[in-house]
C-alpha cells in the first residue's frame, strides 16, 4: 500500500516506538490519528505535525474510547486505511512473590493493556477498512507490537510474556479472518529499544541490555522500528507474519 494520502491511526502515538511510527507516516504523506493516554504529548506531537495529525484520547482497553477514536478519525479524515497498535505497558514481577504469588488484578491489567487492548483496536478499525474502496485488493494493512518476551520472557515476565505471546498468536489468525476483506496483519516483535519505557533504567543496567545485543552492540533507535513499520505497510506480500527486530538478541534467563 502507497502511504501517501492514507491516514493512518497510530495507538501508543504519543511516545517511543508508537509516536517514531506516527512521525514516520506523517513524513511519508499520511495523515495521522494518534490515540493515547497521554493527553500532554498527543497533543504536542499533533500540534507539531500540523493539519495532517490530530490526537484522540483513547484507552485501548475501552470499547467506547476505541468506537470514538474510529468515529473521530472517519469525521476528521474520512477513512482510515493503517493501523500501528503500538500502546503497551511493561511491567515486571515473579509469579511469586515475597507475600504469595502475583495478584491476578496486576496479571490482568497487563492482559487487559497489552492483549485486550491490541484486539479491541484490531478489530474496530478492521471492521472499518473493511468498508474501504480497495486499492490494488488491499483495504487496509494493521501492524500489532509484541516483543521478543513473548518467545523467550524473562524471569519477573510472567504477565508482560503472556500478553505479548498472545499478540504473536493472534496474528496470523486474524490475517486469515480478515483475508476476504483485503485486509493484512503483521507483528513487529522488537528486542530492546531506546524508549521512555527503557531509558528509565539505570545506565549499568542500560549497558548490560546493550551488550546482550550480538550485533550491532546497542539498544535499537525507534526510527528503526518505524521504518520496519512503512515496510510492512508498502509490501503487499507481508501478510500473518511476526517479524523480529532485535540485532539477534535471543533473551537469557534474567
Ligand atoms: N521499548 C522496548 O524496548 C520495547 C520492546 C519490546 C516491545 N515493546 C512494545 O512496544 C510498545 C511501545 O513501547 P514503548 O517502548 O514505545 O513505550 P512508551 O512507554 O514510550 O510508549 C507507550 C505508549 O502507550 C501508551 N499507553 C499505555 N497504556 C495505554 C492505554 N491503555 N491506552 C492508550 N495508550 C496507552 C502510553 O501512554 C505511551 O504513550 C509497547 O507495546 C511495548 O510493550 C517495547
């Protein structure tokens, strides 16, 4: 699909992975719908792109804030022909802990978050490209994020590996489901990328995450993400698959 003149809805737009994809778009000629928690810089970054962005608040958990998003993108831009469902959360403890073992309140926030939240976004846009004009077959294209935890998570990743495995496995059913509506879904599966998630950690830790990398011996830049992302949208022949990122890290115990 030719970027140019789509717009795109970017979830996660207004930081790290999600708000370099949004940018990437905007550069590439879409217009861009960023759906966010973070009011504050949603509507910075929307402010800054101009008249081709605007920013909707959304919680991805929420039926209504996902229905609204997709009304607000369709009122403002028509139609909405990509998705980037990059918002996510990490978080970090062991299944058991010093008192027991991990509440399932914070086991299924972070389902709630990273899996619930990806599939609520996926299927209410889809069921709006599948209303699009299709341009050579294809009515849309939606890029979900997963990480490399979802294959090999580490310890204190039980409920952040869970919602990540099911990102990776929902993709390539929801590609079969939504092959009759030219409709193409793909995971991007990152390593360790240098986003507010990430830079919070302390510098020795920062360092260690990087030298786990084989090559190239760094955390990845966001701008490296979103170009993977303008990829998967301009190949047609990208379909059901999870694609990795990650300098070929594969993830140790701790
Ligand atoms: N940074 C990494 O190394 C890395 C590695 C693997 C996977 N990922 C995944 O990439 C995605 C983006 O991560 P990032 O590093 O850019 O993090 P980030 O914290 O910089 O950005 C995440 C964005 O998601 C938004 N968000 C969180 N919960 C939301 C909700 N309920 N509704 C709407 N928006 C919400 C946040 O407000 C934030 O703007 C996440 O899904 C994360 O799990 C990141």
């Amino acid at each position: 699909m030719n970027i140019n003149g789509k717009t795109a809805i970017v979830t996660g737009g207004a930081s790290g992975l999600g708000e370099a994809t949004a940018i990437r778009f905007h550069e590439a000629g879409a217009n861009v719908v960023i759906a966010d928690l973070n009011e504050e810089l949603g509507t910075a970054l929307a402010q800054k792109l101009g008249s081709r962005a605007r920013f909707v608040k959304t919680d991805v958990t929420s039926e209504d804030d996902v229905k609204a998003l997709c009304a607000a993108a369709a009122e403002r831009f028509g139609a909405v022909h990509i998705l980037a469902n990059v918002a996510g959360i990490g978080t970090i403890a062991k299944t058991l802990g010093k008192e027991g073992p991990l509440s399932l309140n914070a086991f299924r926030k972070t389902i709630e978050i990273n899996l619930i939240g990806t599939f609520n976004v996926l299927s209410n846009v889809a069921w709006m490209m599948s209303k699009n004009e299709p341009e050579n077959d294809e009515r849309g294209v939606i890029i979900n994020v997963a990480s490399v935890a979802g294959y090999e998570g580490q310890i204190g990743q039980i409920a952040y590996a869970s919602s990540k495995a099911g990102v990776i496995g929902m993709t390539i059913t929801a590609a079969r489901d939504l092959s009759s509506n030219g409709i193409r879904v793909c995971t991007i599966v990152p390593g360790t990328f240098m986003t507010p998630m990430v830079s919070i950690l302390p510098e020795p830790a920062l360092q260690s995450l990087a030298k786990q990398v084989p090559f190239p011996q760094r955390l990845g830049d966001p701008v490296e993400f979103a170009s993977l992302a303008q990829h998967i949208v301009e190949n047609g022949y990208l379909n059901g698959e999870c694609i990795r990122i990650d300098g070929a890290i594969r993830m140790g115990m701790r």
